[in-house]
C-alpha cells in the first residue's frame, strides 16, 4: 500500500488523476475500521490532511459552504445556527473522538444508507462540490447516492465543499439504535421547514439502499400546509394531516430485514418519526411566531 500525502488542493487532484483507485483519507473513521478489518487494501491511500481549504467553512448570505474535511465537532460547537439539522445529526456520531476526525465529507465518500449526516443534508437542500483535473460539478444530494455504499464520483473526482442551504426554519433529527450514540442507525429521519419558500424536505437513512427523500411525503404536506392557511396562521397541524405525513413517509421507505432490524420494525419508525419531527419543528416554528410577534408589538 503506497501513501500519498499531497500538501495542496491542486497536487491533491493531480494525485487522484494519476491514482484513480487512491482512497481519500481525512479522519480514516470509516476507511481504517474497513483496512484493520482486512476488508478493504486499497493500493494506494490518498492522505488530504494538509490541505488546509478541506478543514475550513465560510458562512455565506445563504448558504454555508463547508469544507469536506471539516469535522463534526465543529459543526455542533460553530454553525449550530446555520445548520441546526447537521448539527443534532452530528451530536448522534459516534464517540467525542469520531467526532473530532469524522467528517461530513468523509460521510458522503463512504455513501453508506445508514450514514448520520445523510438525512440533514437532503431535507437541508445541500449540494456537493466534486472536482477533478478536468473541472468542477455540483451534484445535489439526492442524487449523489447510486447504491449501496456506492456515489456519483467519478475515479478521478474528490469531494471539496458541501454548499448547504442556511437554515430559514427548524430543523430535527432523529435515529433509532440501541443507544444514541456510537451505534449504525437502525433508521434515521429529518425534517426541515424552509418558510423562505413555504416549503417542507425530508431525509430518511437506513431504511432503503441509499439514502432518499420521502416527496410523496413532502408534496402532501406542502399542499396541505398552503392550502390550509398554516403559514400564516401558525395554527397547530391537525393529526390527521401528521398521520398522512407519517404515513406516506413509511411508504418511501424500501428496507431489508437484518441484523439490526426488520424491514416492518423499520418501516413504522420512520412513521412514527416522521409524525414526531414534524410535531417538534412546527411548534418551533409557532413559538418563533409567537417571539416575532411580541417583539414587533413591544
């Protein structure tokens, strides 16, 4: 196994153009549990440590882009504002230690349907930066993900930035496993409310080959919620538009029976989810309501 250790952004892409089978390394989180296992032996390690751009964010008028090395602490600890979605997600990663070497960007390379950063991202809007030699591209999230653990890079391309929508809205996360952290999602959901544009986006992990959004789910809430007047008034969701919600979001939903659950188990967790984030982020939406309105009244 050879080691290659560029010390810029473009000697890094030069490397992967000469090296298209390299495997990216940042916080090795994912790819050192997969070569100590003996489950991968990649011929060539492609070391992005000392590419400094890769460990750096810029907070935009909207959107954040940031880095692909940027770890998840520093989302939870810096840009807990602009992406509140990421950051619940990231505080679901592992242990302390994965959370100060993982990154978002190493998420995505490794494209698992169980990975935590996954469902923010798509119910967030985000779009990912991947370039080459030849150029760069911007591939929204919901197409990124091909298959299991497999993305839409080509052999020469590396992930540089996510460019993630900054939140206008709540935003939730939620997971089962058997503990909150350090554990593979069970199934994962997330909910955004984009009131810039009156709009509702979901996230679903581990409950289908990749990673996906639930628009059936989105559409119906988005009628609903503009044809029943709820963004202006800020009235409570009525249960049976929650129960529709939930429901046509476990329709979404194309899982397996495993180890760490059934298809059916994960099927009714993620409607089950999908009706308590939507509860969580619309009344965090009223009492925002609530705060604007004393405040221009004072």
């Amino acid at each position: 196994m050879e080691f290659l250790r560029p010390a810029s952004w473009e000697e890094a892409l030069a490397a992967k153009a000469e090296h298209p089978t390299a495997v990216p390394i940042a916080g090795g989180t994912d790819v050192m549990v997969e070569i100590n296992f003996d489950h991968r032996r990649p011929a060539y390690l492609l070391d992005l440590n000392r590419v400094r751009e890769l460990h750096e964010w810029e907070v935009g008028g909207e959107h954040v882009r940031l880095g692909a090395s940027v770890p998840y602490t520093r989302i939870i600890e810096d840009l807990r504002a602009e992406l509140p979605g990421l950051a619940l997600a990231g505080h679901t990663v592992g242990s302390p230690q994965i959370r100060n070497r993982g990154s978002v960007g190493g998420n995505l390379g490794a494209a698992s349907p169980a990975g935590d950063a996954h469902p923010a991202l798509l119910s967030a809007g985000a779009e990912i930066e991947a370039a080459s030699v030849r150029g760069t591209r911007f591939i929204p999230a919901e197409e990124f993900f091909t298959g299991v653990k497999r993305n839409a890079l080509a052999a020469d391309e590396l992930i540089r930035r996510v460019h993630i929508k900054k939140a206008t809205g709540p935003q939730q996360f939620s997971k089962v496993g058997t503990r909150n952290a350090m554990v593979i999602a069970v199934c994962a959901f997330s909910v955004a409310l984009h009131p810039d544009t009156r709009t509702v986006r979901t996230g679903i992990g581990s409950a289908a080959p990749t990673p996906l959004r639930a628009t059936a789910a989105e559409e119906f809430l988005n009628a609903a919620l503009t044809d029943g007047g709820f963004w202006d008034s800020g009235k409570t969701i009525t249960p049976a538009v929650a129960r529709q919600f939930a429901e046509l979001a476990s329709g979404a939903c194309n899982p397996i029976d495993d180890v760490r659950g059934s298809a059916r188990y994960r099927r009714h967790a993620v409607a089950v989810m999908a009706r308590r984030t939507l509860g969580w982020t619309w009344q965090q939406y009223r009492d925002a309501r609530t705060t604007e309105g004393g405040a221009q009244c004072a």
